[in-house]
C-alpha cells in the first residue's frame, strides 16, 4: 500500500492506494503527528509514502514517514519527476500544479494536454506532446469571485452557484451568477479554443471541486479525472522509488 498526502493552504487530503486503485481518501483541515500515526496504525500494510506541501507542518510527521514506512519522499522542486519542467522559475511553481500534470500525462501519454483544475483558484496548465511541463495561467475560482464581490463592493451580495442559470441575468442576484459562471465558462472555452487551433490532438483533462459543473457547460468535451493531484503524486512516487 502507498500513502499519498497532498497539504494545500486550507485543508489537506490524505489516499491509499493498493496496486494503483484508490481504497480510501480522507480529508482535513490540519495534518499533524497524531494523523500520521493513526493512519499507519490503521493502515500497517503502508510500505511507501510521499507527502506535498505548500505551508509549514511538523518535522515529526517526517520522522514518522520516514522510520514506519521502506520509502519516503518529501516532493520539492528538487524532486525528479517523469516530465520536463520549462517554468522559467520552478522553485514558484505550485507543487499541486506540478502534480496535477504529471498525472494527466501519465493518463494520456504523447499527447499535447491543457489540465484545468477548477477549485479555490483555476490553474490552466499546459503540457506538450514531448512530456514537457511549459507554463500555465492562475485565475480565481467561481466560488472566490463571488466573495470577491460581496467584499469588496458596498452592496452586492454573496452568491452561490447553481447549475441552472440564464446567461443573462435579469436581476442583481442572476446578473451576478451569470456574470461570474458564464465568464468562467467563456474563460475556459476560450482557452481550449486557442490551444486546439494550435494543437489538433490536443487533450483537456479537467479537475477540481467545479469539474463537474463546468463539464457540463463548455462546448468541449473533456476528460473529468477526479483526485487528479493524488494521482499525480502517486506517479511522483512511483517514479523515485523505482529509480533509487
């Protein structure tokens, strides 16, 4: 069994796996020594682990990985990973986003890929048929651009998303979902458009906690690939411990 830990700025997400398949996920807002622990006592069979971060956690959840697991690694931006990094500067690359590609190109290999993942924040990440990492663009989430509204304007409220809208709203409350869903929706759209032009194999393999709301909006189809990070370092992991 492998352990694969993903920690983002809010909340962190934990996976087994066993022979690739994904037996449980859990996540949490925290991740401490007490969790590790808990979860390699529930979990003994755990041989192999691999841990992501982007905030500080404790030095003993190291310690614990490394003593009670054969192969532990700690992904950074010295990590080897199976694609190419072009970002001009990766030691600013989000380990997530890193992640995220390498998964889809294990998913769909020698294929040219735009990997969107739709969450907080929506990354737009390209990779090319050569497994090189080349670049990406970072824009708000859906649910970001409806706070981002409420506070920072004197009197427009905080709305939610709902699947069914019109596109043009006729009122405060559907001229703001439709303002901020439908400009997502042509946001996407759009980039898809560009690559594909470019690009005629091109694969869109789509992520995040809005994947589905968005699959069934844009006029593409895609590749909705769920726990696409997890996956991605579980691909991380696999890569180093058969080349250590």
């Amino acid at each position: 069994m492998k352990l694969v830990i993903d920690i983002g700025n809010t909340r962190c997400k934990w996976a087994i796996f066993d022979d690739g398949i994904l037996i449980i996920k859990r996540i949490t807002t925290d991740f401490t020594p007490q969790i590790v622990a808990q979860i390699l006592g529930e979990f003994g069979e755990v041989g192999q682990a691999i841990i992501s971060s982007v905030r500080d956690f404790p030095q003993a959840c190291r310690d614990l990985l490394a003593e009670r697991t054969d192969y532990f690694v700690e992904l950074t931006h010295q990590t080897s990973i199976p694609i190419i990094n072009r970002y001009k500067t990766p030691n600013t690359l989000g380990l997530d986003r890193l992640a995220a590609s390498v998964g889809a190109s294990s998913a769909f290999p020698g294929k040219p890929l735009l990997v969107i993942d739709a969450g907080t924040a929506i990354t737009i990440d390209f990779v090319s048929a050569a497994n090189e990492f080349i670049g990406g663009n970072i824009s708000p989430g859906i649910t970001t651009r409806f706070r981002a509204l409420n506070q920072f304007t004197g009197k427009l409220p905080e709305v939610d998303l709902q699947d069914d809208f019109e596109i043009l709203g006729t009122d405060t409350i559907s001229a703001i979902r439709a303002g901020v869903q439908q400009g997502v929706i042509f946001e996407i759209d759009s980039y898809i458009d560009h690559y594909s032009e470019q690009f005629p194999e091109l694969v869109t393999v789509l992520t995040g906690g809005d994947a589905l709301f968005l699959a069934g909006k844009i006029k593409t189809t895609v590749e909705i690939i769920e726990d696409l990070t997890l996956k991605g370092l579980l691909e991380i992991l696999a890569f180093n411990s058969n080349n250590s």
